[in-house]
C-alpha cells in the first residue's frame, strides 16, 4: 500500500515559516500560558533568541482533574496581542473537535498532545482545517502507528503537518519520558514531513533539557518545541522543567554550533 | 486528597444487571458490529451461556485510517432488535464527544477504549450521562493516571462507572498487550468500583484467552468482557481473538468452576 | 530447526517428586537463609502444608555490593540438617561456575535467577550436573530468549529442568516486576518441560502475592516458588513479600480449592 | 551512603590513552574477530581515522547456542600481532571468571556485556584486575542499578572503570535496542567516571549508527564503541550494523564537526 505520508512533506512554508529546509525552526514558550504578564514576559525572552512562534496553550490536559486546567478561552485575546505585538506565530494545544472552531482563526499551529494521538475525530477535523498541525507521538506509540495517525489528517487534504517526537514511557526514571532519539532519522527514512522534537516533556527536568535538544539537533530534527517560563519556580504546571531566560538564552548559544556542525543554521 | 474514585463504587446495579457482587458479569459479542445476520448469530451464541450484555461496538478506532472502521449509526437499530429479541444489554464503544448524544439512549453501556483513557473531553462529558460506563486503562498507563481518568467522570456526578484492565504494551511478544494481573487485586484496595477484564485484548490470540479469563476470575475480577464472533476466520478485524461458538462454551464450562472456587458464580 | 525444549520434559521425577503431572509442586522458604532458627521455624511452617521442597539461598545476588550478600557456605550444614530432620528438599540460587563444585552434592536443586539467565558459563556448567536446575527468566526477556537459555542447559545433557516464571521489568509500579501470566499458556505450547511461577518476586508484596498464585495455578502452572518467613519483619531481604504463617497457610487453603477447579491437586 | 562511584574518575589514563579528557576517545572493531584476515583488514580501517583501541571479541555471548560463539583463545595470538604491528590497544569482552586469567596479560580493555551486568562473581574478579574495565548496561538496567553493578568493581580496588551506555530494551521496533540518550548528562551529574556510549547495539542497523553517535557527542559522550567489519556482508555475527570502511570514515569526518561544536575533539 502507498500512504500519503511517504510523499507528503518535504519543505513547508506557513505565514512565511519554513519547516524543513536548512533552518532550524524554534517553538518555545511557557507549559501554559497563565496571564498576560507572564506571556508578555515569556514573548521577551524567545524574542532575543529570534525564535518566531510562540507555544503557550490554553487547554491543558491534566491527568487529574483537580489540576490547573488552562487559562481558556479569554487567553485568546492575549494570544492575539503577542502575535501583533511581538509578530510571533502562535501555537496552542487542542484536545477535542469541539475546540477547533474557537481556535483555528486566533492560533496558527495546532498541536496534538500524545494523549491524542489516536484520537482519531480529532485527528479527521484537523485535517479540514487550513492550520499547520503538529502531532506528538504518544507515550507507547510505535513509529508505524505515529505515521498511521499522521495518514488521518493528510487523508482529510491538510498536508501542514509536522511530526513532533516528544518520548515513550520506561520503566527508566533519569528521564520522565526519554527521548526516541533514532525516530529522528527513522522518520526522515520513511517520511519527508518535517520532523519537530519536544525537549522538555521527554527531559522532565531543566538539567537534561539541553542535552536532549544537543542531541536532536546532532540526529536531525528539523525544529524544537522547547518550554520557556519567565519566573519558573510560580509556574502553575510543569516547574521543574521550564527553561528560564538565562538557561534559555545560554542553550541557544550552543545549539547554533550544533546546528553548524551539521549543515543546519538558526536563525 | 479524599478521592471520589476512594469511596465510589460497591455493588452497582444497573438495569437489573448487579456488578461487583457475588456473580461475575459477562460482556460479550464480537469484535465490531458487522451486519444483523452476524449481530443474530452471536447474540444466540451467548445467549446459551445465559450472557446478559452484549457487546458489539458500532464505531471502531483503527491504527490505520484505511482499516474497517465499524458500520456506524445504521448499526443502532440492528443493536435495538437484538436487545428487544434477546432481552440483552447492549455495550458499544464511544470515541467522542459527538458520538453520545446518539448513542445514550439507544444503548446501555458505553466505553471509553484504550485510546482515549486520557481524552478528557469525552469523560467528562460521560459523566454527565446516566448511562454504565466502562473505562479501559490506556496500553501505558499507570495504576494512578487511570484512576484519576475515571475521576473525572465521577466528578461529574455519574458513578456507573466500571474499571476495565485490558492490558499493557510491552516488549513481551506472546500476548499483544499482556494483562496486568496484579491491577485487579491492586484495584480492589484502591476503590470500591467494579473491576471488568478484557480478556480479548489483553491476549490477543485464541490459544490464550481462556487462560488470560481464569486468571483474572481467581485474581478477582467482577467482570469479564470477551469477544465472540459466529464465525471468526470471516470477521472484518481481530480474526485471531474472536472465540467461535465452541471455544467460547468450552471456556465459559471451566470458568464456572474457577469462580465458585473463589467464591464467587456465573449465570 | 528442531529445539531440544520441544521435545523435553514431559512429567519429571526428582528424588520422589514429580513435576507436570496432577500435583502441583510448592517450593517454599525464606529470601535467604539467615540462622539455623530461621531455617528451623521456616521449615516447621511449610510442613504444615505438606510442602516438600525447601529454598533457603545461601548466595544472594544484591543490586547493592553492600546489601546483606548471604550466609554463604556454612549454611550447607543447615540446609543438609533440614533436609534430614523434615525429609524436605532443598532447593538454592547458584550465581556462579565456581559454586557448583560445593553445592551439588548438598543441594537438590540449583537455581538460576533473572540476572543469570544469559549468563552462559553458569548455563553450561549446570547442563553437566545431575541436579534438578530452576531457570527463571531475565527481567527483560523474551520467550524465545527464555527457550534459548534453557537450551543451553538441555544440550549439555541435563534435562533435569523447571522453566520459571517470574515478571518482567515494566514501567507499571504496582508490582515490582509484574507477572507475565500469558507466559504459563504460551511456554506449554512451545515445549513440555515442567513450568513454575515465582509469585513473590512478581508481586513484590505480601498482599499481592496470594492473587499472583491464584492466577498462576489457574492458568496452568506445575509448579509454584513462594517466600515464607517464620518473621518477615526482621528479614535481612525482601521483606515486604514474604509471607508469615498465619499468611501462608491461608493463602495455600485458597490455592487448594482454585487446583481442584482446574482438574489439579496440592498435597 | 557515599558510594565509590560518586568520588572515582576524572581523567582516567591508560597505557597512553586519556578518558574524560577533551578528546573523545574511539573504540572500534569487528563484532566478533573471525580470522586474521579479517582482524588486519579491521585494524587498516580504523587506523585510518587514528582509532587507538581495537575491539575484536574472541567468546560472544549468544542468545542460541547454535549460534557462532567466538572464535575462542587462539585469537589471542591474532590480538596480540595487531597490537604490536599498528600499536593499537585491544578490548574483548569477558563472560566468565575463569576467562580472566587468560585475558588480563594479552588484552588491555576487559568489557562487560549487558547479559552480565549483574554477575556478580565477575564483576569483583574484575575489580581485582589492574586492566581497564568497561561495564555495559544491562537491557533493562536502571540508571541506580548500573551505578550499584559499577560499585561492585570499584569496592574491589579497580577504578580504571568507563561505563557504557548501550540502550535498553522497548517495544520501540525503530532501533534494536533504543539508546537512552539521557543517562549520557545523567551519568555525568552523578559520577565522574568517564562515559562511553556502544553506537552500534542501540541502533542495530547501520543507516541509524551514524545518528546515534552525532546524538551520543552532542549529548556530551566521552567515548564511543562502534562496530567496524571490513565486509560485514559476509560477517559472521551481527551483519545489519557493523559499518563498512565507507561507512565508517564518512562517519567519523561528521563526528570531528560534532566534537568541536561541543568543545572537544577526537584525534
């Protein structure tokens, strides 16, 4: 059988961003976004690293429902004024078909968290959608199912799609969800999709967070999504592995030489 | 933290069918709903094991986009007859938010798959139904994630809730998702909610199904879900799993004896 | 290929006690023996369910060099005044080529454990004594590689050989090393040898254990490996899964009665 | 507990080669050294990209024992005459106690397999050796265990000691077993033994090598093992990912960039 993953790809362009060719393209920004002060903090910090879309969702999905559950629907209006203050693209997380319709003008990049990656009424409607889609692997997908759930949303005619590898569960605890670090060149053998990689949900912890972007890097990835928080320690999820301005900052320094170092640039 | 999921459950009855009592509680039919003919033919098939609830999913989440996909909404009036005809309950999956408004009145028990454990959307809104929902624990679940899934259908006030361990993915090639027999026992001391176990999946294969049912019934399930096809080598998917008329009778003779060995009966 | 797994085992009869046949066979003792008392009071409680083999390791492999590493070599003398006194007997874990020389005449069977079972030198050593040898499975083994090893031992002319199951490493935190119940099915469809099922090391917890053993003997096993300590809370090892007196004979009247509803006996 | 392994380390010199140092030091080789053909024509490769460590295992580890087991003690003659004509230093892996004596005056590197990692017995033979000792992780080691099996060695006065990152065991079908590309940082906050990462069993295909040893170095490696045959089509073992002469010397000119975008070098 020919999927359309096999062909789709190769260089995307959206709202003037390039996914695939020589540049590395950067997503960063908080875990959530908690109010305009922090996301006019956070849009500052990516924007001294020319970093050009902003990841800084509003819907998060907890796995207990007495968690902090997103800022909602009223962050849209924050989202809009950093993408015309900052000329940011932004990105958010979706979680249900019924979210797409509020979101698919006010956000440019879609992404599907691993919890649905088989969610597969989700995965149709974002394939009518006209949004660049990022679709993370699950926690114990295999490359074979990622690329089928990647297949429902080329199905449907939207071929803006990027492949986020983001980690598997183990039974090994340096990592809260190492990273499949040979999915990178894996991938780029059976797709030309650009692939993205998720440092922080596969690190869990801002020590490794640099490491698992070096090494991304060094095996290929096209782009990173990378959490970013201007005053980590307040975070209202996922403290420990926010990169902070100063550890933000001093990693990109270093990633452009990885970058270099293998034909790639950042911008 | 005082949980719901702490103090939920005991004995649920539910349209005189009483989970988490004396008698183990039977779910089974086939695979996927693929016409009345087939739909008849196994609804006679548990019938003669005195079975109460039929299942026979309508909507099927498939790996590849290009698999069969279920016979959908057409299939809810086959489901109707046969419960007029066999005075069965009926149990189908439900993948989505948008599924349930069809579903909730034409059949009794709706379950939540694997893929969408932490599809938060959708549990929540089952929570607002009156209908039995059976949740499966996600191929990498923990213990914990699963409990806080069902959480968030308790939460919103529907506690028909039954707890489905159905297997996990590991490098372990001899059953597809192997069961997690110590989440039954691990289970009870945790909540009150009854717990079901999926048999089919957990196995994977017809030579172990039977043997994947008397451990989950001497390790103290409530509940067992299994599918049965009339003539499985013809079946649209998981041909390998489906039990014929044969074996389904054979397994369910030696199961009535391993359940009054722990005290316990089938119908 | 023609494996010689396939083709051996069948009922095999050490020193009066059969394995395979309609008996299922207990192999019964503390983590490690500790005191000729220890020894004594263990043994006192394992008659009383008419177990006839006794595990007492005198070596044990410990993740930490600074962990309790056994009695070592004068517990011989303890182990040879039990087997007398009980007409019990004994069964130890061998780590190593080099012990073999002094415990094959005192001991009756000698055990391979998890982080052993490719350890080939040891394999091959043992295929050339004439002692009743216990493989059990790496934490991360596949069923093929469990085969394997055990070929090793068969080629060299022993096929005095019990397969053991005992869990498998998994990300699931429930139980320590979760048992793989499918194992017990798959491994009689691939060879005849005798199988038995370590429920202590899978469980990982005294409440846990007596639910692994239920599931054991209903899916098949021959034979059954459980901790027992005379009093587990001053253990020098694995104190959380062995079981007291009161817990041992308890769980043995339920196992009775779960052996009978699979056509099988315990003494 | 202060461990050993928290204190040992730094720059470790052996025979002239220094680990931990700025360079990033080369061990490569056959999977398994098959004549003296072959050895030469192995040693000619790796000498052209200034590898100073040869391996070329004589006893191998097999799943099968039908499988071929190394060609045995007469290839110590063979490392021997490579040793002297190219002045490279020589690494075998070590399976068994009684195989040290043999091996400690021939061969300069003694590893240890992943199937060993936990084999005690050897683990302190070797500590007790003056050689430089490579440990493997096992398939499903923990980060803590791999350390404990590493205190092992250094306990018995042995501190010329690298760890080996080799990947674990995972569903994941991409690599054979996935490299754990995490422990590389991790390893470094907890110890300062030098870190040598084995390319060539966590890809498992020679299209994936290369990637894990760009990942390997941008993650912060102080050693690499790699499987160089100078026609592994016609190899005895292992053939999928032992790198071929063209293979290899490309690869090595894209690790010089890697190095020096992290600040080191290799020869």
């Amino acid at each position: 059988m020919n999927y359309l993953y096999e062909k789709a790809g190769g260089k995307i362009s959206y709202r003037g961003v390039r996914f695939g060719g020589k540049k590395i393209v950067f997503i960063a920004g908080p875990c959530a976004l908690e109010s305009e002060e922090q996301a006019i903090a956070a849009a500052e910090i990516i924007k001294k690293a020319s970093v050009k879309i902003f990841r800084a969702p509003i819907f998060k999905p907890r796995t207990s429902p007495y968690s902090f559950q997103g800022i909602g629907t009223k962050g849209l209006n924050i989202l809009e004024k950093i993408a015309d203050s900052y000329r940011l693209l932004t990105a958010v997380e979706v979680m249900d078909v019924n979210q797409i319709a509020e979101l698919e003008n006010m956000v440019d990049i879609l992404w599907v968290g691993a919890r649905n990656m088989q969610n597969y009424s989700l995965l149709k409607a974002l394939g009518k959608t006209r949004n660049l889609v990022l679709l993370k692997n699950s926690l114990c997908s295999t490359i074979e199912e990622f690329l089928l759930s990647a297949e429902y949303i080329l199905k449907e005619g939207n071929s803006n799609l990027l492949l986020c590898v983001r980690g598997l569960r183990s039974f090994d605890s340096v990592a809260r969800f190492p990273l499949q670090i040979e999915w990178i060149p894996a991938l780029k053998q059976r797709t030309k999709l650009p692939i993205c990689t998720d440092v922080s949900h596969s690190a869990g912890d801002v020590s490794i967070v640099p490491f698992n972007a070096k090494a991304a890097i060094a095996a290929g990835t096209d782009s990173i999504m990378v959490e970013v928080h201007p005053w980590p320690e307040k975070a209202l999820s996922d403290a420990n592995q926010q990169l902070n301005e100063e550890q933000f900052l001093s990693m990109m320094k270093e990633l452009r030489k990885i970058a270099n170092a293998v034909g790639r640039c950042i911008d």
